[in-house]
C-alpha cells in the first residue's frame, strides 16, 4: 500500500505543472510507474485471492518493480549522456569570413566554434552503429535503386537527388526510431512517434540549396540522420547574410533544427569537400532520414 501511495504522489509530481518538453523527459518515468501501479494492483487481487504461492508472486513483483526502476534510471542516464555528447563547439563554428566557394575545401579550424544550442541546432554523433546504418540502408535502398537521380527540385532547392517517404518499418528500424526519440526532448515533444520518414539520397555531385523547409508542411522540430557520408550542412540568417553557422554532420549522426535556426535561418549542403577538425573530408553518396511533425 505504501508502495502504490508513493507511486501515486510520483506520479502526480511528474504531471504537475511542467511544461511541454519537461513533460515529454517525464513521460518515460510515468510510463514505468503507471506500469508498476498496474503491477501493484493485480498484486494485491492476487496476494487476497492465495495463500502459499503468495510469497514466490510477492518476490516476482517485487523484481518486476525494481526492474522496471532500473530500465528507468539506466533510461535517463543514457539520455544524459546523449544530451551532453551534442558536443556544441566541436561540430558549429560560426563563419565570420566571406562565403567560400562551394566545391573547394575550406578551413573550418580558422573559423570560430559557437554552441548554436540557443539557437535550437543539435549534432549527436554516432547515434547508429555501423550494423544499425546498413540495416537502416537496406530497407531503403530496394525502392531508392529503382529511381533516377533528378536533376533539379520542383522549387529549386536540391539537384542531384532523389527521395521518398517510408511509413512501414520492420521492428530493428522501429527499435532505432525509438532509442533516437529518447535523445533529446524537443523529439519526444515535437515528433509524432507514427514514423512516416522522408527519405533524400543525395549524390556525390548533388546540392542542397539554401532554403527554410516549408512553414505549411513541416512543424517546429525537424532531425535528420545522416548515412554514408559526412557533410557540412549551412545555416545562414536569413535577415543578417553575415552571420553564417557551419555544421559538420559526421556519417552517422542526427542534428535538430527547431526554433530560430529552423525559422529565421536557411539551411544548405554545398560544399563537396571540407576541412574541419584538420582533416579532410570529401563528400560522397548521403542519404539521410528525416523526421518532420507534418503539423
Ligand atoms: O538532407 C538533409 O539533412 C536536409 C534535407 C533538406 O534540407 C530538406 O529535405 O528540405
């Protein structure tokens, strides 16, 4: 009985007052102690309606609870470390210089590193494992085969690409979705858990354009997991063109885009080769997944 009373007050405390993204980092612990009053219950049913294999039910619950504490904790411990491993400065520097050129590779060391988390810009890397990657890439890659590299967007904003939308997923790409979810609140608040992804294969030659993603068809958080190559995506201020955000998105890792860098700034892959961290990367075949609330 103490046991549900202190869930119950948990419980309560969790829902009280918080807001939107506070709530969604609450709704794993509230889903493990509504889980574990459901569990009291039929608990104490059971523990009335026997006697001597009471003892063996108890001890059963009472490692089914300590076990779903557990998940809980290890839960959030993981979310930490994923929250901390954004490692702003190391993947967002802000380019002071003029706009270099496209297709040549640039300095990114000489330019100086900004952590653009205020402004709503997250880099996670190595958020999927290798196996992770190619499963993921499997899955996409039978109906991505059958399609042609198109040259130019409808409205101008990529070349050299082609896409599509995947809303059916076997359960190893749905555990992925899931664990990626867990990473960063403006995920669990924002981003409908129904997975229906833009898929956009970018070739070696393609470009994505400087652009704002649709106000109309996509909500206020948008991530994008990258695969098979590393890239530098841009964000440049849509009302000061001066002030300009590199963003090295390594193969492999997941950025967020919400609030101003979403808004007020426009997004672009140009570069085929780049400099950061000094070394040297050529961008190859990207393909990336992208998880958009269509609100
Ligand atoms: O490939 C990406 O990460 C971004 C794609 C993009 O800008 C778009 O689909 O509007």
């Amino acid at each position: 009985m103490m046991m549900m009373m202190a869930m119950m007050m948990q419980s309560r405390a969790c829902g009280r007052g918080v807001v939107a993204a506070a709530s969604a980092q609450c709704g794993s612990r509230r889903r493990a102690v509504a889980e574990g009053m459901m569990r009291t219950r039929v608990m104490v049913r059971e523990a009335a309606a026997a006697t001597a294999p009471q003892m063996v039910r108890l001890e059963t619950w009472r490692t089914l609870s300590t076990k779903a504490a557990l998940q809980t904790q290890q839960q959030e411990t993981h979310q930490q470390t994923q929250q901390q491993q954004h490692m702003p400065s190391c993947f967002t520097r802000r380019r002071t210089t003029a706009s270099p050129s496209t297709s040549c590779a640039v300095d990114f060391d000489q330019l100086e590193a900004v952590d653009a988390g205020p402004l709503g810009l997250f880099v996670f890397p190595d958020v999927i494992s290798e196996a992770e990657e190619e499963h993921l890439m499997s899955q996409v890659n039978r109906k991505l085969k059958r399609m042609r590299y198109a040259s130019a967007h409808f409205d101008r904003a990529i070349s050299g690409y082609r896409e599509m939308r995947k809303s059916r997923w076997d359960p190893a790409s749905m555990d992925t979705f899931a664990r990626l979810q867990t990473m960063h609140p403006s995920l669990q608040a924002h981003i409908q858990p129904n997975p229906s992804y833009h898929i956009l294969d970018l070739e070696a030659e393609g470009t994505i354009f400087p652009h704002v993603d649709s106000l109309k068809y996509a909500g206020p958080v948008i991530a994008g997991i990258s695969m098979l190559s590393d890239a530098v995506m841009t964000f440049a201020s849509e009302k000061d063109p001066s002030d300009v955000i590199e963003a090295f998105l390594p193969r492999r890792s997941m950025y967020i885009m919400s609030n101003r860098i979403r808004y007020d700034y426009t997004h672009a892959v140009e570069y085929k080769q780049f400099i950061w961290g000094g070394n040297t990367y050529e961008r190859t075949r990207r393909v990336s997944l992208l998880m958009r609330n269509e609100d």
